[in-house]
C-alpha cells in the first residue's frame, strides 16, 4: 500500500514542508501513483477545490510529477487547462504566468496537437494560451521538438489560427517568435503590429529588430541556458520562496514598547 507522503501538507499552512518534499523525492517510484492520483482528484473536484482555495496537494504533486519527468501526468495537466479559465486560475494560481511552461515541457508526452487546441482556444484566457504558446519554445530549447516545426506553426498561427482581435496570446506569440529567432516571421509580426494586436507594453517591434540585428547562430545557442526555457528539476528551488510560506513580518502591528523606544531615540537627535 502507497504511504500517503503529501498527506499532511494537503492544504497550505503557511510552512514550507522541506522534508516530506525531501522525501518524497527520495522515494520517487513510491510517491509517483500518489501524485497522479492528486491529479485526477483535481480534475474531478476543480469546482469545488477552487471555491476551497486552501488545497494544495496539486502544486506539489505538479512540480515533482515534472522533475520526475512523468508523461502519464501531460493528459491530466492538460484536462485541467481545458476547464473554465476561472477555475483554472483559481487552482494554480501565479503558476499560470510563472511556472506552467515549464511543467508543460517537463512530462510533455510528445502530443503536440494538445498544446495547439490550447493555444488555439479562445474560450480559454489568454495567460493560459500564452504558457501553452512558451511550452513551445522551452520544448525547442531543449531539444523535443524541432525549431522548425514551431515556427512553421506560429506561421500558422499569425496567418488565421489565431482571431486578429486583441489578447494576451497574441503578446506572447511575438515574443516567442522573438526568441527563436524571427527572421521566417517578421513580416507577419510586423502587421499584428500595424492591427494593433500586440501590447507595446507588453514586447516592442524594435525589440524584434534588435533581435534580428544579432548573428542568428548566437541566439539560438543560447536559448537552452535562457532560465525562463528551463524544465523543472528541483521542487524545493522552484517553491521554498514563495510568499505563502513566508509570514510578512512588517505587517504586524510593533508593540507600543518598542513604539516608545524608537521615540525615545529620535529625541536624541
């Protein structure tokens, strides 16, 4: 029988729980039908768990399923993603924006085409889209999928596959074409442009030409080693800290002692 290691950390208290990562990384074969079982768990009760909002068993189990470099994991992260954005949002919280790329890419199973409805989604908010969309180009760092085969795909994507109005999606897909290097692109990067698809605020069309000013070579040899195109290789790196782990100290109130202290010195300047 599994020993239920996440047992006791199933919702967040407010501790790092060091140890039982440490352990359960340890003991990796053993705790591995756990954390898919967590997942699948997630995938039924998402309502429910969102409205909870305390439940974190699936944080964990995500990130060391993805330094297992468990595939079985893809199909159910994937589930996830496709449910409504509110409640996606609610269950992974800043790992949307942060941390899902590089899940994504870390138990990746070698279905591309799952990463594309997600990305190609419009019933799906932008900011998932958009971690789809740099899954891509974490894969292509390193070396899962062919640079070719992405950028002949966002081709595809600037060229109808996806709605020219307006979203955080389409931020990103310059951005990543940016990185790998837009010389197939910039035509098309530079009409989302001229249709005002793109945020300035987000990533500039000199930032795409200064891009283009570098030697192609040097560029692409330097994506794997780019933190953001990383995978996922150690939980406790990735999570220790986190603010919700860590109580804020300046926001207690001082005690009134320490208030007539401080006051006392002051007079002495």
């Amino acid at each position: 029988m599994v020993t239920k290691i996440l047992h006791e950390v199933e919702y967040n208290n407010g501790k790092f729980p060091r140890e039982i990562l440490l352990r359960a990384i340890a003991r990796s074969d053993e705790i591995i039908p756990e954390l898919m079982e967590i997942l699948e768990y997630t995938c039924r009760n998402a309502k429910t768990l969102a409205k909870e909002g305390k439940y974190f068993a699936h944080i964990y189990a995500l990130y060391l399923l993805a330094q297992f470099r468990e595939r079985r994991a893809f199909p159910l992260l994937i589930n996830l993603l496709n449910k409504p954005s509110k409640l996606v949002d609610s269950l992974l919280r800043d790992i949307v924006t942060e941390g899902l790329p590089n899940i994504l890419a870390s138990i990746y199973d070698g279905d591309v085409s799952e990463l594309h409805k997600i990305i190609e989604n419009e019933e799906i908010n932008g900011y998932i889209r958009g971690s789809a969309l740099l899954a891509l180009v974490v894969l292509v760092a390193q070396r899962r999928i062919a640079r070719e085969e992405v950028v002949e795909y966002f081709k595809e994507l600037f060229n109808g596959g996806l709605a020219r109005e307006y979203s955080h999606a389409w931020n990103v897909l310059v951005a990543c074409s940016n990185s790998l290097y837009p010389e197939e692109l910039v035509r098309d990067i530079e009409l989302a442009y001229d249709e005002e698809l793109v945020d300035l605020g987000y990533i500039e069309f000199e930032e795409v030409k200064d891009q283009l000013a570098h030697n192609r070579d040097i560029v692409l040899a330097k994506l794997p080693n780019n933190r953001n195109y990383r995978l996922i290789n150690d939980i406790i790196q990735e999570l220790e800290n986190w603010a919700c782990f860590h109580k804020k100290e300046n926001n207690k109130r001082p005690a009134t002692s320490d208030i007539l202290e401080l006051y006392g010195q002051l007079k002495m300047f």
